[in-house]
C-alpha cells in the first residue's frame, strides 16, 4: 500500500512539472495538443444566436450604470487542468482530449473592466479546474485586488499542492476565502494542521459522480426560479460565458472575450431573454430541465 502511494504521489509530481513546462512554453496559446485517448468525441453545443427566445419587455441590465447589479461571483477557470483528474474517470476533465488554457491577457481584460464599475463582489478561479496548478494563480489575485480592492477573492482546491507557507502568501497577496476538498483521510488530517487565517473549510470527500449528474438525467419537473447565468458569471476556458458550472459540456455558451467585453457579452439580448425566462421559473432548455438546482 505504501509503494502504491509513492507511485500515486511521484506520477502526480510528474504530472504537475508537465503542466509548468506547458504554460512556461506555451503562454501565447490557449489550446495545446494532448496525447491523451479521445473519449468524448462529440458535444452538443448551442450557442446563443441559435436559441428561440420569446422575447420580454423587463429590462435587467440598465443602459447606464452598473451591469453588475445581479452578479454575486465572477468566475474564471483557468484551464481544464487538475491534477486528480487522470484517476477521476467519473470527473468531465478525464474525457478532454486537449489542454485548453485561458490566456493571461483576457483575465487581466475582465478585471480591469471589473476595476471600473467598482466590482464589489466575489471573484473565484475554480470551476472544473485545480487552481493551485496554475503557476499564475498568484499574478491573478494580486491583480484582482489592486483593480477589485472590496471584493472577496476566492478558489476551491483539492489541496494536493497546499502548505503552510504557501498559504500564508496567499492570504499576504489577498486571498480572502479558501475551500479545500480533501480526497483522503490522511490528506484530511494533514490540511486541517494548517493554519489558515481567513475563512475557510476544509472537508473530507470521495471522487464523485459529476458525469451524468445533470447532463444525462432525466427531467426533474424543477419549476423554481434560476438566476443562472447572471448571478455567478462563469469565464470558462474557451473565453465564452457559460450558462452554468454545471453545463460541463459547454452546450450553451455566450459571446466570446477574445473579441469582445464582458460587458458587450452581458449586454447580448438572447442572454438576457434566457435570465429573464428562468428567472420566472420556465427551463426551457434541455439541460436546465434535467436540473433540480436553482442558482
């Protein structure tokens, strides 16, 4: 069982000394060949422009003034790199067959577009990614904090890479919220020695189902309203806005930041029409549908 660890810890090590060459070597591209097997070939993916909407007469963004008025939590995620999700089979990311990493310089666009309307609320670098992976993690938070100085910045980790000091230079830079999922008992025992400063949890949990968790359930006859996709504005990896974190597959994107504002996106009246249906309580979309949440 002990050499099994070793073997577990060493490939993990290799694994994340891979991911550094790779945005060492790679810091112009966002999406880089991978030698992994192709599981998921196809993906249902609908973009805005080709959803019916009936339209509303409710305006939820003002003309003038802040767009931010809905939104609780800003959303990056960094990649589509975790390091646990080469045993995770049952997690979405074992099935990517590239390695698609969010440019810097789209991050830095949003923050500064969040630094002039005064963003108050949260900001968060996790979705389906390892945060802690990410070698510019550091460079994000410090940055959103001289644009952002009031809102709360915030990521969940697996915790694999977490120590003592490297906590402390988080929390000295701006972190202000930490959740740690621990996938081990001894991992559990060993984050909790931490001390960590700020708010926190720190919980015990196993590699769970998250492939058919939605995406492949039946419908949940779910008619309580979603605030979804303005209450947590999710920048995924392809630098488009997904309708929720848990549309893993991507299937209803919006707009795209390598060529537009967040603000020009969240302006988009089909986006709007989509908050404004949900938001009574009508899913009308397949995977909101299959849905039990309410955002």
């Amino acid at each position: 069982m002990k050499n099994d660890k070793n073997v577990l810890r060493t490939s993990i090590h290799n694994f994340f000394n891979e991911i550094i060459n790779i945005f060492n070597n790679h810091s112009k591209s966002d999406k880089i060949p991978s030698p992994e097997k192709l599981l998921f070939e196809k993906r249902d993916k609908t973009s805005s422009s080709n959803i019916e909407l009936n339209s509303f007469d409710v305006q939820i963004i003002p003309e003038n003034g802040d767009i931010f008025n809905l939104t609780t939590r800003i959303t990056f995620e960094l990649s589509n790199i975790c390091n646990y999700s080469l045993f995770h089979k049952k997690c979405p990311l074992f099935l990517e067959n590239e390695k698609i990493i969010l440019p810097s310089k789209i991050v830095y666009a949003v923050l500064d577009e969040l630094g002039r309307y005064n963003y108050k609320g949260q900001i968060a670098y996790h979705n389906y990614n390892e945060p802690l992976i990410d070698p510019r993690l550091f460079k994000f938070i410090e940055h959103s904090k001289i644009k952002c100085p009031d809102s709360e910045i915030y990521f969940s980790t697996n915790g694999f890479y977490l120590n003592q000091i490297m906590v402390d230079e988080l929390i000295e830079i701006g972190l202000n919220r930490l959740h740690i999922s621990a996938y081990s008992k001894n991992e559990y025992k060993r984050l909790k020695r931490i001390n960590i400063r700020i708010p926190h949890s720190v919980e015990l949990v196993s590699l769970d189902e998250r492939l058919n968790k939605v995406c492949n359930s039946s419908n949940s006859n779910n008619k309580n309203p979603c605030l979804a996709p303005f209450n947590e504005i999710i920048i995924n990896r392809d630098a488009k806005i997904s309708l929720c974190c848990l549309d893993w597959q991507r299937r209803y994107s919006f707009g795209d930041l390598h060529n537009q504002t967040l603000e020009e996106i969240m302006r988009d009246g089909n986006l709007i029409n989509i908050y404004n249906r949900l938001s009574r309580g009508d899913r009308f979309l397949d995977i909101c549908k299959r849905c039990d949440w309410s955002r």
